[in-house]
C-alpha cells in the first residue's frame, strides 16, 4: 500500500494524470521520487501509440515529432520546463546565489524564460523529426523519457540542496539512503537495456546524460549554492534532449 500511495503521489505532481488528490505524508513523499520514472513509462507508451497512427495515416516525420511535443506537455503538464525557464532567468541575471533562488520563485516568467523555453522546443522538435518511426525508435524514445528521470531523481537525492523549502525539499526530507539505492536499482538495468538495444547509440547518449549531470552539479553548487526542485526540472529537460540528440547524431554517422 505505501508503494502505492508513493506512485500517485509522483503520478500527481508530476504529471496531469487523473489518479486524484492523494494526501501528502513522509512516508509516501520517502519514495516519490523512486516512482517518478513511471511517467516515463506512460510518456514512451502515448509516443508509441502515435507513431502507430502517423504509419497508419503516412502522417511523415514532422506530424510525429509535434505530436510527442504535444503529447509531453498535455502529460506532464510542463512542470519540467517551468523549472527550465525559471533557471534560465536566474542564470541571465548574473546575480549572486541567494538572488538567483529568488528569481527562480518568482513566478512571472521573465524575457530569458521565453527565449529558453522556445529555443527548448524548437530543438526538441528538430531532433525528433529525424527520429526513426520503427519498433526499435519506440522502445528507444520509451527508455529515454524513463532515463532522464532516473537520473533526475538521483542526483535530486545525491546532490546538496539549496534551500530549507520547497517541493525537492519536501521530498529529500522524507527520503533515505534506500530511496537513492531503489533509484540506482533502476538505473543500472535501464542503462544495460539502452546499451543493449542502441549499442554506440545507446553509449553514446547515455555519456552525454552523465556530462549533462555533471554540469548542472557545477552549475548548481557554484551558482545557486546546491540542488532544487527547478534545476532537477532543468537538468531532467536538457538530458532528455542530449540523449535523443546524441541517438540522432551518432546513427546518422553511422550510416554515411
């Protein structure tokens, strides 16, 4: 029941999925974070079902593509790339630490944001149109979006925080070392399916994941004194997008 209670706790706040208003504890926000590659799961099944249907009516490429766009918002509800366009004002300001936490909780989205956020889009569109619509491109897009949350949730718990508040606060509080063990459990079988299914591919993406962790842990420490809730959004965006991009780059190079 508390592993339960643990998946519709993240399936709430992490996505737009109808599983109610479950109430928020310690013992249910220890493991949220353990569940929330879950949305992965439902996010590569509705990318599935939709390159099924855009074979079926020869919808081509860039109906796929804006479709997964789409697809990702309505689901997830955009909550990541709140998180990316917050930091991306706090970064273009050029404050000190504590005055960039504090651009990052205002919640009016200033000009950087807006850039951000459309440069983000427009790149995750491009890569995706030149994704292969197959089986293996399905299976491949599912275990990415289920990645970039395993590695999302990982460093939410392994890295410092920045602050005594907020929403990853409230769920560092409640987790423990077996909570970051579970996430490192799914990580490990993830990662040698990835390899498995994509070979260099599948190598390639997975380091361009572990650069990407590795600059937002710089980044976070450095500029805003540890983790939060909006650079695990910002992190969990551009490690979604490095690892399709890489996926892309390197099968077109292969095939020259």
């Amino acid at each position: 029941m508390k592993a339960l209670h643990s998946i519709r706790l993240a399936l709430s706040t992490f996505s737009r999925l109808p599983v109610g208003k479950p109430a928020w504890d310690k013992d249910g926000m220890a493991y949220v974070l353990c569940a929330f590659p879950l949305i992965g799961i439902v996010l590569g099944a509705a990318a599935a079902l939709w390159m099924l249907a855009c074979a079926a009516l020869n919808l081509g490429a860039i109906a796929f593509a804006a479709g997964v766009v789409v697809l990702n918002l309505l689901i997830t509800g955009g909550i990541h790339l709140d998180g990316f366009a917050d930091v991306s004002d706090a970064l273009a300001s050029c404050a000190p630490p504590e005055e960039k936490r504090k651009i990052m909780k205002d919640p009016r989205a200033g000009a950087f944001a807006v850039i951000g956020v459309s440069g983000y889009l427009i790149a995750f569109f491009a890569a995706l149109t030149l994704w292969p619509l197959n089986e293996k491109g399905a299976a491949t897009l599912a275990l990415i979006f289920v990645l970039s949350r395993v590695f999302s949730g990982t460093i939410s718990l392994a890295l410092p925080s920045s602050a005594s508040e907020g929403l990853l606060h409230t769920f560092r509080e409640g987790a423990n070392q077996r909570a970051l063990a579970i996430l490192l459990s799914e990580l490990v079988p993830c990662a040698a399916l990835f390899v498995f299914l994509c070979g260099w591919a599948g190598t390639g993406a997975l380091a361009a994941a572990l650069l990407c962790a590795a600059g937002v842990r710089r980044m976070s420490v450095r500029q805003f004194g540890g983790m939060s809730g909006d650079l695990s959004g910002y992190f969990l965006c551009i490690g979604e997008l490095a690892m399709i991009a890489a996926v892309v780059i390197i099968n077109k190079a292969v095939s020259l």
